[in-house]
C-alpha cells in the first residue's frame, strides 16, 4: 500500500490504503474534537469558523482556527520536504517512514495527553493533531497520484456526486472507470465515518489516550514497508 506510487499503483491497492487511513482519520477528527472541542482535519470548517470570527468580533475564535489551518498546512509542508530530501537521497518507502512517524507522535500525544494544556484555545494536542492530518494528507495524495485523499471529506463527497452524475446518465451502460471509483469514493467516506464511530467510542473509555491505539495501527501498518526496503538495500 505504502510501496507503488503513481500510475503504478492499483485500484484496490488505492482502496485499502484509503480506507486504513480514512479510517485513522476520522478517529483522530472525532477524538480531537471531543478533547478539546476543534476538529483537527477539517479545515473547511476551521476556515469558516475564522472568518465568522472576524465578523464577529471573537479574537479568540480567530486565533485558535487560524492556528489549526497554519498547523495543517506546515504538516503538509513538513511532509512534502520529507518526501524529496528521501527521493534525492534515494530512501526506499520513504512514504511508510513518514507514516511510521506520524503513528509515533500520536503515540507520543496519547500517552501525554493528560499533561498537555488546552487552554487557552485548542493547545499542543489540537495543533499537534493538525500538524499530524495535514503531514497524513499530503503524503497520501503524493504516493496515490492524488486519487486519494484521507481527511479531505469535502472533496471526496464532490468527486462522488460527479461520479454518480456520471453512472446515472449511463445507467444502463456504466463504464467501469466510473464504477471503480463510485466504489473507492464511498468506501473511503464509509470508512472515514466510521473511524470517527471508533474514536468517538474509544474517547468514551479512554479520553485522549485513545490516540495511542490509533498510532500504535499505523506503526503496524507501514512498518513492514520501512523494513522490506531496508532489506532490499
């Protein structure tokens, strides 16, 4: 899932990866909402909430939003200079070591969340969880040619209504193109909700430490991948 980037890559290699990580997502979305009540992926709403702020008047409102779309996006930024300095140094699976490191951190957030302020605003943990989606986002849609994307639900609820505009103007003849990616557009979605169950339920019984079981899967994840290239080298 971690390896084949690009053109190279499956739909159904497409559909797991998506699904793990949507998955992933959603449970840190709904775990980071309900502890410290900002949602770390969904800078749409962070965005919206920041410029009703502005109209408003809430300085505090503006600040912790603009704070969680700047940590987003350094994630992101973060992964993409990652990604390069190991092409230009020839790392193998360099995708998997940033996977394998975003699992540590949340390990690392889980186990110390009871000692991370959150207040004022959303603190280490939300701006940590944000840092941790944007740097996830990014590196899935680099390795899946942009196909894929884990924490960007907007956009895949778009590409989903195309693709149904799509099937039901050749309902009776549905390309299988369009079939294929009426699936990996759901699944993915489904899949993101359903994480968001999970985490929601694991926050319930374990509050923020929940994070831990969410980077401990991503470890086991991408791990094999960091260690057959090691072996390949």
């Amino acid at each position: 899932m971690l390896v084949h980037e690009g053109p190279s890559r499956s739909i159904r290699t497409d559909l797991r990866l998506g699904c793990t990580l949507a998955a992933v997502a959603g449970g840190v979305n709904a775990t980071g909402f309900l502890a410290v009540g900002a949602y770390a992926a969904n800078m749409t709403g962070n965005l919206s909430a920041m410029a009703t702020g502005l109209a408003q008047g809430g300085r505090m409102t503006v600040l912790c939003s603009l704070g969680l779309v700047v940590a987003f996006v350094a994630g992101a930024m973060v992964a993409t200079l990652r990604l390069r300095a190991g092409y230009r140094r020839g790392v193998a699976c360099i995708h998997a070591r940033i996977i394998v490191l975003e699992g540590i951190v949340l390990v690392a957030l889980g186990l110390t969340s009871p000692c991370l302020p959150t207040r004022p605003g959303v603190g280490v943990l939300g701006y940590g969880l944000a840092f941790l989606m944007g740097m996830q986002n990014a590196t899935v849609t680099h390795i899946s040619g942009a196909r894929v994307r884990t924490t960007h639900m907007t956009g895949m609820l778009t590409d989903l209504g195309l693709e149904l505009a799509q099937w039901m103007e050749n309902r009776t003849r549905p390309s299988p193109d369009v079939t294929t990616r009426l699936r990996l557009h759901g699944a993915i979605i489904a899949s993101f909700v359903l994480g968001g169950s999970a985490g929601a339920l694991g926050y319930g019984l374990w509050g923020a430490r929940a994070l831990t079981g969410l980077g401990a899967g991503l470890i086991l994840l991408a791990l094999p991948a960091v260690l057959r290239g090691r072996w390949r080298a």
